[in-house]
C-alpha cells in the first residue's frame, strides 16, 4: 500500500464517478424501454422517444437559450426530453447525488427522490408516463402531422 495519503481519496473519486457515469447509462436504457411502450400504445405517424440528448435544433428557441444559460454540463444532472425528432419538449430534471445511490425527478416543480436501481428507474420513469400532461404531450406529438 502507498504511503501517498491522496491514493484513498482518488480510488473514491474515481469509483463515485463510475457510479454515476452507469446510473446515466441506466436511465437512457430506461428511457429507451419507455419510448418503445409509448410507440406501441399511442397510434400515430411519428416515432417518438424519451431523451436526455435532443438536438437544440429541435427544441423552441427560448428553451435552446435558456438551457444555454443553465449548467447542463454539471455531471449527473440531465433533462428529459419528448421528441419526434422534429420537435422536442423538455418535460422533466434528472439528477443523481453526488455519491451515486440517489437519483431525484422533477416534474412540474415537483421533486420526487428514488433509489439508483432497477426499481427506482421504473418508478420514477412511470412516474413521468402517468403524469397528464406529459401523456398529452406524447400524443400530440406522436400523432402531430410534419
């Protein structure tokens, strides 16, 4: 073992960090499993998907700026989006702590915290499905003629 008092804190680091890169894998993986739910369910011409990765192209342009201004590059915190690959809505915040065992949802101003597991991933991705507005927004999206 190596006397060089920073070797603990680094293998920390590093492995909190690992923790976090695979709890934002896992939800894509979610998302992903959640996007294929909806286009099964809801008729319509366009494919629809939940993201955390939109083109800014695809987004209204007072959202584009304001994300522009917010700190989306700060590590474990993401935005999921409803798009058609054409238009895109940003319809919740996602952050996982700091230390990689608690993710957090905020839907409507309201934030709700889960456990990083396969159980806190289906409950806090159906909590986005069974949220009204956004099921509206899906359908409107999925069935909006381009």
């Amino acid at each position: 073992m190596s006397d060089n008092p920073f070797t603990k804190i680094v293998n920390d680091t590093l492995m909190t960090t690992s923790k976090i890169d695979k709890a934002i894998a896992d939800l894509e993986k979610y998302l992903e499993q959640a996007s294929e739910a909806l286009n099964t369910l809801i008729i319509g011409p366009n494919h629809i998907k939940l993201t955390t990765n939109v083109p800014d192209n695809t987004l209204p342009a007072i959202s584009s700026l304001m994300i522009s201004f917010m700190s989306t590059n700060q590590k474990g915190k993401k935005y999921i989006y409803l798009t058609n690959d054409i238009k895109s809505e940003m319809i919740a915040g996602w952050a996982v702590s700091e230390d990689g065992d608690s993710m957090s949802l905020i839907i409507n101003k309201l934030k709700s915290s889960y456990p990083v597991s396969e159980d806190g991933y289906i409950k806090s991705i159906g909590e986005l499905l069974t949220t009204t507005s956004i099921m509206d927004k899906a359908i409107e999206l999925r069935k909006e003629v381009i």
